[in-house]
C-alpha cells in the first residue's frame, strides 16, 4: 500500500511539472511571438496589440533592454498609442535609454501624452546628457500646461538645473516664472534662474521690458545678503553698460574673479583700470581670468581703453607690467607700436613675450625690425612669440623680411624667420616659390626650408629646377626638402 501511495504522489509531481513546463513553453512562445510584433510597420493592428499584451504579462520592461534599437524605438511609438499610466511609466524608463532614437521616440509618445506626462519627464530632469536634453525638449513641447508643476520642482536641488533652463524657453509664462525664482532663499537656484535668464539676452529672446526686469534683478541680488555672484555674472551678460560702476567694487571683494570676467563681457573702457589696481594679487586663476576681460574690452572698446594699459607697461610692480602687456594683445593698432617697442627691452621676460604677441597682427609691417630683434632675445618664451608674430603679420611681410635674410648677418635669425614663414602656411607659398628665383643663395636657401615644412605640392617642381642649377650648401638644401615633400626624408 506503501508502495502504491509513493507511486501515486511522484505520478501526480510528474504530471504538474509537466504541465507547468508546458505553461511556461507556452508563455515563453507567446513572448517570443509578441516580442516579435514589435518589430511590425502595422502599428495599429499588430504593435499596439503585442505592446499591451506584454505589459498586461509585466514582461515587456524586462525584455526590451536586449532588443535591438528599432525595436525599442518602435515600442515606444507603441507606448505612446496606448497611454495608460504603465505605458508612460515605461516610456520613462525608455527615455534613459543609452541610444538617442529611442530617446527621441519616448519623448515624442510622452508629449502626445499632455499634462499627463509632465511628472515623468519632470522625474528625467535629474538625469543628465541625452535623457535631460530630450526631457527639456519635451516640457517645451508640452507648454504652459507644464509651467505650475515645474514651478514647484524649482525648488528641488535635484530637478532645477533642468527645470530652469526649460522654463527660459517656455516664453512669457516661463520668464515670469523665473523672476519669481529670483526672490527664494536658495543661492543656488537664484545663480541658475538669473544666468538661464540673462542667456536668453545673448538669443535675442529677451524682449527690452523683460531685459530692464532681469537687471533689475541682477542688480537687488548683489546685496551682500542675496546673491552677488548671481548678480554680477547675469550683468555681464544682459550687456548693460550702464551697470559697470555697480560692479567694480567687486574687484575688492571674494568676488573678484566673477566681476572681471562679467567687465570683460561688457567691454567697456572703464573696467581697464580698476582691474589693472588689482594685478598685484598672486593669485594665479584671478589674474588669468582678469587678462581675458583685459583683451575683451580691448577688442571692444579700442582706444580709449588704452591709456591706463599703456601707463603701467612702466609701472613698478613686475605683475602690473605683465598684465598690461597682455592686455593690449589683440589691440592691433600702429599707435602702439612705439610704445611696445620700449616693452620689448623690459626686465622681465613674460612682459617682453607678451609685448612681441601684442605686435603680431595681420599687415603690422612696421613691427618687423622690432620683431626681428626680439628673434634674438636669450629666452625661449619671447624668441618663440616674435616667430609667431612675424608670422602672423602674413604674406605682407614676406619681403621685408627676405630682405633681412639676403644680408646674412645672423643665421639664427634667418632660421627663425624662415619658421615665421611656416607659420604663414598656404598664403607663403607662392611668393617663397618667387623668392628661388633671388640672386640671394641666402634669401633661396631658407625659402626652400620653409617650403619644405610647409609641405605644399606647389613647391616640388620650382625645387627641383633649383636643383640642377644650385651647388654645394644651396644644392643640399634643396634636395633634403624635395625628399620631404616625397616624403622620404629620414
């Protein structure tokens, strides 16, 4: 009886693991079948149908991140024609996706989804790269209808980095919003909302209404209380000249490095010499910063930024001197030549290198004897800037300097100005393949060297013309660049 009974059990065990791999054979055919409509161009009859039936299985999320891209994108399409409240958790899950269509798909099915989808792509904005781009993009497609919640989530330090942005171009409605933003205690989200602001200026998507309402923002947020930083940087981009004496006082503060970068974004004449007072600071990041808003509000202001740069290229402070050296490059005026020339004998080499920059603009001819003396300077800095602004002086001095060469006084120097040439590039080539034909072996010789680095196909037959007719050092030359330009050379 015994035996009979154990007999009956391990009978009825085989028959309900039978039956339950069947089940599951069949569930997985079904899957694999479902799986495979996805994949169909008939989305209303076929793709639909799988994508329901699959989240109805709780099988789809599990098995779409080993499918193929289309089919991700596909199911997302899918997603979207279905609208429940699972299919738009999925499509958020789909929106972190590592490739950009489905991505993209995702957020065109969660904006088809309205109001409905705005706490799914509001959740995305915490991530970062494509999810928070395409997530961005779909509160704007979304609209208004997405402004009160995301007004809300300003105030999550996970959340506002994306919202805030998003807000900025959501027009009227949004830029109220964001002045709004300017008024809460976070220091954080005030810099954020003022900068998001201030950049729609540079877009031209800031009306002149809305732009006197930003800098008026700016400007209560430079109290000591708010947020300075906030302030100064959002004027330095809203471009109101107007509002450079309210940031000058910075430059005596922790807040230096944020007040001349935001001068220099302004470019007016007026930051030249409150920034100058502050290069006796140390402070490596300052003083790199505090150049660059020199050289902007060069380029802007032009001459009358001048004066005080000019002034304290003697000033007795070395850092003084360094600064203003570098700031006058890029001015690009004669009127200075003269007086970098006496820079260029200063004690201090970054102020002879930054004064020999400063020379090097396209067709300041007449800075070449001073250049070419500089070719000599005993450090490496200075010799390798006078090179570079030979060469920036282009094609325009070519002669000038050829007939340097051809009185052979200095072979260092004629190196030096044949790698002024190779500076010059494609725009030297023809009149250096002119100078082969000098009576100069000299003037020939370093226009073949410079040819050669150049490496320009022009240069090959001219050369090799030379070739038959040159001798001894000439001859050599010439035939160690044709190897060059074969490229053969060792």
């Amino acid at each position: 009886m015994k035996n009979s009974g154990g007999m009956l059990r391990y009978v009825v065990v085989a028959v309900v693991a039978i039956a339950l791999i069947g089940w599951l054979t069949s569930r997985y055919m079904v899957k694999r079948q479902l799986i495979r409509g996805l994949s169909s161009n008939d989305i209303k009859n076929v793709r639909v149908p799988a994508a329901r039936a699959l989240l109805e299985m709780e099988k789809l999320e599990d098995a779409l991140p080993a499918q193929p891209i289309i089919i991700r994108s596909k199911t997302a399409q899918a997603l979207g024609e279905i609208g429940t409240a699972d299919a738009i958790r999925l499509l958020g899950v789909i929106l972190k996706d590592q490739e950009e269509a489905p991505r993209r798909w995702a957020r065109e099915a969660l904006v088809k989804q309205g109001p409905k989808a705005i706490s799914t792509l509001m959740k995305a904005l915490s991530s970062s790269g494509g999810t928070l781009e395409e997530s961005v993009k779909g509160l704007q497609q979304i609209g208004p209808a997405a402004i009160p919640e995301m007004r809300m989530l300003l105030s999550d330090t996970s959340t506002y980095k994306g919202a805030s942005p998003s807000l900025a171009q959501m027009g009227q409605l949004g830029i109220d919003s964001l002045l709004f933003t300017t008024y809460v205690p976070g220091s954080d989200l005030r810099e954020q909302a003022l900068g998001d602001l201030a950049a729609l200026k540079a877009k031209r998507k800031l009306s002149p209404a809305n732009t006197q309402r930003v800098v008026a923002e700016a400007l209560r947020n430079l109290h000591k209380d708010l947020s300075p930083k906030a302030g100064i940087k959002a004027l330095g981009f809203l471009g109101d000249t107007s509002r450079v004496p309210a940031i000058i006082p910075f430059l005596k503060t922790d807040k230096r490095s944020t007040a001349a970068t935001s001068l220099g974004l302004l470019g007016d004449a007026r930051g030249v010499a409150p920034i100058l007072a502050t290069m006796n600071r140390t402070d490596k990041d300052f003083r790199e910063s505090a150049i660059v808003a020199l050289r902007r509000i060069v380029r802007s202001a032009g001459a009358p930024a001048y004066p005080p740069l000019v002034q304290d290229l003697k000033a007795p402070s070395v850092l003084v001197r360094r600064a203003a050296a570098a700031g006058l490059v890029g001015a690009n005026s004669l009127s200075l030549n003269a007086l970098l020339a006496g820079a260029l004998a200063d004690s201090d080499e970054q102020v002879r290198a930054s004064a020999a920059s400063a020379l090097g603009w396209p067709g300041n001819v007449s800075a070449i004897p001073l250049l070419v003396t500089a070719l000599m300077d005993k450090q490496w800095r200075v010799v390798n800037a006078a090179v570079n602004s030979l060469g920036t002086i282009g094609p325009e001095g070519i002669q000038p300097l050829l007939a340097v060469i051809s009185r052979g006084n200095n072979p260092t120097a004629d190196y030096l100005i044949a790698e002024a040439f190779v500076v010059m590039r494609y725009p030297a080539v023809l009149p250096l393949i002119s100078a082969l034909s000098s009576p100069s072996a000299e003037v020939q010789k370093w226009a073949a060297v410079a040819l050669g680095e150049i490496r320009d196909q022009r240069a090959l037959k001219p050369l090799e013309k030379l070739e038959k007719t040159a001798s001894g050092d000439l001859k050599w030359v010439v035939q160690e660049q044709l190897r060059v330009l074969a490229g053969t050379a060792g």
